[in-house]
C-alpha cells in the first residue's frame, strides 16, 4: 500500500535532506579532480563546499536515525 505523502514523518524529511546533501556534497568533492581550466582558488571554493555539504548529510543522517518514528 502507498504511504501518503501528506503524512510525512520527520525521519522521512532528515533522510531526504541527508542524500540531497550528500549527493551535492559528494559531486562537490569530486568535480575539481574531474575538470579542467579551474583556478586553485575555485578548486579550493569547490572542496570546501563539498566538505561542508557532506558534513551537513551526515549529521542529518545521523539524526534521521536517532529521531524516533511515529507509532501506528
């Protein structure tokens, strides 16, 4: 049976911001290895995002497993 999204639990929301974070946070570490033509300072800029990003998923991760569910 489909959940209704209406009825979304605060572990849903942290799990869903944790990969967005993680998905960007990880695409910001890999891209300065992956390009070309960019400055030490924008590679610097870029792995300090992605640091930062990664970090964020983490954490939200983390608590997206310590908030408690809603009980049926």
């Amino acid at each position: 049976m489909a959940r209704e999204r209406r009825k979304s639990t605060p572990r849903f929301l942290l799990r869903y911001f944790a990969v967005i974070g993680l998905v960007l946070g990880l695409a910001g570490l890999v891209v300065p290895f992956a390009a070309t033509g960019l400055t030490a300072g924008d590679k610097q800029t870029l792995m300090s995002l992605g640091g930062a990003l990664t970090g964020g998923g983490l954490v939200l991760l983390i608590a997206s497993v310590l908030v408690p569910g809603r009980r049926p």
